[in-house]
C-alpha cells in the first residue's frame, strides 16, 4: 500500500501481536531540532553533578537533596496501601491532561513543525477514550506554560487518578522550546513533587515529550536471521520519596534526533496514540510504553534520498520510570466504587 507521501509495508503478526504494523518511510520526515546536521548548538549548558538527563533534572530540581526539604517533614493521605501491587485507579476522576502544542515560533532559527496538530489531534482523542479530562495549549510563551503548570498544580488532585502532560516541541539536550525561549523540563516535574503537590502524593504522574534531544543521529543495524535457528501491616502508614511515583517517556534518547512526517505526526505519538487506542485499558503502561519503543525501532525509517546523511536512519524513545506499582486504566464506568 502507497500514496503520495508514504511508502507503506504492511506485515500482518500473530493475533497474540499488537496486530497489524506499518514500516513507513516518507521524504516528509523532518526531525525535532532547530539546527542542521552537526551545526552549533546555540544553546549554553550548565554543568552539575547529577547530569541534564530526566533523573538528573529531578535531581537539581528545588527541593532534592536540599536541607528544606531534608528536615521538613511532608504529610499527605494515603491513596493506596503500602505494599499494593497496582496504582488506585478508582477515583471518581480519571484526572487532567495536559498537552502544549508547538507549532509555530519566535526565535528566529526554529523552524515551524509541519505535523504537529495531527499528534495533537491523535493524542487528545485517544486520552479522552481514556476518561482524561483534556485541556490543549497551543504555541505559548514560557510565562504561559509555567503559569498553566502552576494552575495545575495548586488544584486538587483528591478525585483524580493521576496527572498527564504532554509537551510536542523542538528541543535539545536537557531543554525543550517555548514559543519564545528555551527552558528546562524540571521546571515543570519539579511542580508535581509530593511536597509542592500533596493531593498527587502516591499517584502517577506521567509526562510524554515528543523532541529533539540533541543532533545526532541512529543509522541503526541490520538484523539477519542466522545460518542455524533453535526454539507489613497495609493499615499502618509509610514515606515515600517526593519524587516517586513519575514516569518521563521521551521520544528519543538523550543526544538524538526525533523524527517527525509532516503529514502524519511524529513516529514516537503516532506509535503512541495506536498502542492507547489498542491496549490503553488492557495493558499495564510500562508493557505497553514497550511496544511503543518496538512500533518506533521496527516500523519507521527515515527516507530522505535527497539528503544522504539523514537517509535511512532510525529511532529508539527512552523511558524513565519512578513508577513504584502497576499502572493500568481500568474503565472508569466498569470499576468498583472503592475507598479513595
């Protein structure tokens, strides 16, 4: 199957499978970046001792390891018991999500990202199947995301499952673009930490970033089959870490470029919004977020000929998960009244 834009393979698996798949390649693909292959980088970097990775970011984030934090004692309310094996996800309320849609920007070297809105689209659809309460921010300012963050925030999360925000950009290593400047992404997780966000203490906290981590680039390896082939008491209460409880799935991995077609949305949502729609209240989400890195490695390749050093690479997302039980959305309209 093909059309103008796309050159589709289509490989039927097994029914115990995701089902049926697509390996797309599309002169279309562009990347989440703001540079060209091997250009300057016109951001500055801050060296620290944690790193500018997800756990890093957490890590220098206000709060951690500081001494307010070490000698305040926090309190919230125990959502679910202490050695329970999955999330409580039988609030009334599945809870917010939240998605900033970039498109277009000020700074003069980002480009516009052609396909975003149909990530966006795809994305808003699939979580409202999914009892989300969703609200879509397009193309604000920095000033406008920290203050719909900090709205969020200061909300109360009591009836809620969990919290969701996802964050379609440019970006680059330990930095994700605004409409009009760059900013760090712990200055949004940092928000959500038990101690600035008691209601959401013991509750998943999800965040989704589709960008660029840097510029270089995944030629990937080709697999060839071999010559051979062979076949405590739940009552009493406990502590958990501020920072527990977060799951940061980006879309690529640190110092890599994310692939975008222009016509239909990023690899990493499109492989996103399909594992959802399909397993979304059948799967747990770590096994799910794993055939999401399957659906990106095996089924997209870049195809831009015209360009050979961006021709025929390849993507992996990487997940950081502090998720310390099972995450599953149960149907809302099915689950059992339970205590909350």
């Amino acid at each position: 199957m093909a059309d103008k834009n796309n050159e589709i393979e289509i490989e039927i698996e097994s029914t115990d499978q995701v089902g049926i798949r697509e390996v797309a390649t599309n002169t279309d693909d562009l990347t989440d970046a703001f540079g060209s292959v091997g250009g300057a980088s016109t951001s500055s970097y801050h060296n620290n001792s944690y790193g500018s990775g997800a756990i890093g970011q957490l890590a220098n984030s206000n709060g951690y390891g500081s001494s307010a934090s070490s000698y305040h004692k926090y309190v919230a309310k125990m959502v679910t018991d202490r050695h329970a094996a999955e999330y409580n996800m039988r609030h009334k309320h599945r809870g917010m999500a939240i998605i900033f849609n970039h498109e277009h920007f000020d700074v003069p070297t980002l480009k516009s990202r052609a396909g975003t809105n149909v990530d966006c689209e795809n994305l808003s659809r699939v979580l409202k199947q999914l009892d989300f309460d969703v609200t879509v921010h397009k193309d604000c300012r920095y000033k406008e995301i920290l203050g719909a963050i900090e709205y969020a925030a200061s909300q109360n999360h009591e009836d809620n499952d969990c919290i969701l925000v996802a964050i379609l950009s440019h970006g680059e290593m330990g930095y994700i673009y605004a409409k009009d400047m760059q900013y760090k992404l712990d200055n949004i997780w940092s928000l959500f930490t038990a101690n600035h966000c008691p209601t959401l203490a013991g509750k998943p906290k999800l965040f989704f970033i589709q960008a660029c981590q840097g510029d270089r680039l995944d030629a990937g390896v080709t697999m060839q089959r071999g010559r051979t082939e062979t076949d405590g008491d739940s009552s009493m209460s406990y502590k958990i870490p501020i920072h527990a409880d977060f799951l940061i799935a980006y879309s690529t991995i640190p110092g890599f470029y994310s692939w975008r077609n222009t016509t239909r949305g990023s690899w990493f949502m499109q492989s996103l919004c399909a594992e959802l729609a399909a397993n979304g209240k059948r799967l747990d989400m770590l096994t799910l977020l794993t055939f999401v890195c399957q659906r990106v490695a095996v089924d997209f390749e870049s195809c831009t000929p015209d360009t050979p050093e961006m021709h025929q690479q390849k993507q992996i997302p990487c997940i950081t998960t502090m998720l310390t039980r099972i995450l599953l959305f149960s149907d809302k309209q099915k689950a059992p009244a339970g205590r909350v």
